[in-house]
C-alpha cells in the first residue's frame, strides 16, 4: 500500500497520472521515442503544450477572455520579481499575509515603491487582515490567496481599481472562483498541478507593455505569451505531467466538482481538530485553509512521541509541520483522497483512546 501523502508540495499526484507520465518517458506516443528526448518542437509535443495551455484557462473559466496561459521556469519565486518587473512603474501594494507574500514583497521593493496595505504577522500570520483600505494611485495590488506554511486562505478578494495579481500556488484548481477578476495568476505547478518545474503564470494582456523599463526577453510576458510559452525550451516533462493532471481534473467533474470533495476533506479534520482535546488549530477558524491544514498538540511533551509513532504505523507521510508553526500540517491538496484525512483522524482518535 502507498503512504498516506500529506506533504505541502512536492506532493501527491494523481496515482494513473503517474503511470501515464512513466509510460511517456520510456515510449511517447507510440513514437518508439521518451517524451523527454524528443524536440519542443515537435507536433508531438506541441500538442502537449496547446492542451496544457487551453486546460488551465478552461478551468479558470478564461478562454477566450484576453488572458493567455504561460508554462515559464524559475519557480513561484520568480513571478515575484517578474510581476513588479513587467507591472510596477512607481507604486504597487501588497496584503502581507506570510513567509511567501513577504518574499514577493522584498523583491518588488527592488523595483518601486511598495505600499503593505496589512499584515498579520503581529499573531505570526494566523489570520488573514481584513478592513484594510488600498491607496488608488497604485499600479497593481498582490496578494497570496493560500499561506501554505501558516494554513490561512484568503475568502474574499479586495475590489480594486487597479490590476489584482495574486500567487495562487497552493490552492489553485481548488475552487471556484470569479477568475475573471483577476490580471494575473501565478502558481509553481507542484502542489494541484504537476511536478516542480513549470509555474503556471495566466495573464491578461491588456495590461501588459505599460512599463517604462525595457525587460529581459526572459522575463517579459510579453515575449512568452507571443511564443506560447515556446521562446526558450520549455520545461518538457513538467509541462506534460500538468497536461495530464488538469485533465484528470477535468475528467472528474471539473473545479467544481473537486471544491466539494475538498471541502469535505477539510471539514473532517478540522472537525477532529476542534473535537478532540489533546489538539489544537493553528489558524483563525474563519480564515482556514482548505489545502493546509496546520495543528499543534496541547500537551507536546506528553503526546509527541505516541502521535508520532502512531501516525507512522498508519503510513501518515509528511505531516510535520512548517519549522515557523511548528507541530502539524496535513496538506490536502486535490490529488489526496478523503481516506487519507481519515487515516489521520483515526491517528488521532487513537491517541485520545491511549491518554
Ligand atoms: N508561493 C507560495 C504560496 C508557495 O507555497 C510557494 C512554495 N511552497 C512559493 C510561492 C514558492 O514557490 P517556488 O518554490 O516554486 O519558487
């Protein structure tokens, strides 16, 4: 039997987009070829390239919107200078509500100003801020829609005047949301889409080529979305291994379809982490996280090396939480089935029993 997978990325995937995936490196196709020593270039694999790309817009709800779908490298972490490099002239600003937003928020200072509208790292980001007012005379206003290490998930979004960016890298293709609303989306692909390698950046592009510096063809969206994604050689496998899970997503019902089994997921451990008395939850109740799921013992010292030792008997992986929360996270996300978080919560149980 495989281990319950709960780590926050890489993490699991979907078991027969794996077996498709190791099919394809030894024998692409029927080409007699592995997908990873064929050209980019090839009809083969631009087949792969246009279906990934018109995927992830379809689950968005974003075709035919003015947006494009770009497979870049580099990481989340890139987006966050390539963002205030192709967007931020003299102004942006910022929801600071963790670790990843105040990185993106460093490299943006590099470029311009930047405005922290709010931050919760008063409470050490257990909450997502909320009544904050944005200033009007910005060029865009970032924010991260799921803290992955600190377990908050942002609700709602901020109406805003100017173009909204946000790093949806551990809770995209989770739920349903007005996309639309959105001027760029960008996630690193290993959490609900693929492999690392590939970070998904969907753009709009009217509001693109408003900057006045000149940009590195590397890092100008422009230049990527012209060549769809095909300026330099793409990330080959990465790409085709996210190809197959949005498809697998597809297959199953959609971003729809997965919110309900999602949120079913989460309410049954957060369930269990309000029930049970030898635990306690992480983040704010209004504000948690369907994908993280962050848990500390009451009693660390007497219930560590029993939950421990319990949870891997179960073949529990990866529950170990964040070196900045400390205790647990159980990282739900998509390709995780509900058996696991049942899995866990017997884990728990059994502890309750055993004290
Ligand atoms: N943003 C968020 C919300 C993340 O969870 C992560 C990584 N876990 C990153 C950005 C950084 O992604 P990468 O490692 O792909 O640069």
């Amino acid at each position: 039997m495989k281990k319950h997978n709960f780590s926050a990325g890489p993490c699991i995937l979907p078991q027969e987009v794996l077996k498709k995936a190791s099919e394809a490196v030894i024998n692409f196709n029927g080409l007699d070829l592995s997908l990873i020593e064929i050209s980019h270039r090839s009809k083969d694999f631009i087949a792969v390239m246009d279906k990934a790309q018109e995927l992830a817009l379809e689950h968005l709800g974003l075709q035919n919107k003015g947006f494009k779908a770009l497979f870049l490298q580099g990481g989340a972490s890139s987006q966050f200078l390539n963002v205030a490099y192709n967007l931020l002239n003299k102004k942006a600003a910022y929801l600071n509500t963790g670790t990843w937003s105040s990185k993106a928020i460093k490299e943006a200072k590099l470029f311009g100003e930047v405005v922290e509208v709010a931050s919760s790292k008063d409470a050490n980001f257990n909450y997502i801020p909320k009544g904050y007012s944005i200033p009007s005379d910005i060029d865009y206003f970032h924010c991260t829609s799921n803290n992955t290490i600190f377990g908050t998930q942002l609700k709602e979004f901020p109406e805003v005047s100017a173009p909204l960016v946000c790093d949806m890298s551990s809770d995209i293709f989770s739920r349903v949301l007005d996309f639309s609303k959105f001027d760029i989306i960008y996630a690193g692909a290993q959490k609900n889409m693929g492999p690392a390698g590939t970070t998904l950046v969907v753009v709009k592009e009217a509001i693109l080529g408003k900057i006045e510096r000149a940009i590195p063809s590397m890092l100008d969206y422009r230049v990527h979305a012209e060549k769809d994604s095909m300026f330099n050689t793409p990330p080959v496998f990465a790409v085709y291994v996210s190809m197959l899970t949005l498809q697998w997503l597809k297959d199953l019902g959609g971003v729809s379809e997965i919110e309900k089994r999602n949120n079913a997921k989460a309410a049954l451990i957060y369930n269990e982490i309000d029930r049970n008395p030898l635990f306690k939850g992480f983040a704010a109740k209004e504000d948690r996280s369907t994908m993280n799921a962050t848990f500390n013992l009451v009693d660390e010292e007497a219930h560590k090396a029993t939950f421990d030792a319990l949870a891997k008997e179960a073949g529990l992986s990866g529950i170990n939480g964040h070196r900045s929360v400390g205790g647990y996270r159980a990282s739900m996300y998509n390709a995780l089935p509900i058996e696991s978080v049942q899995a866990l919560v017997d884990v728990m149980q059994a502890l309750e029993k055993q004290a």
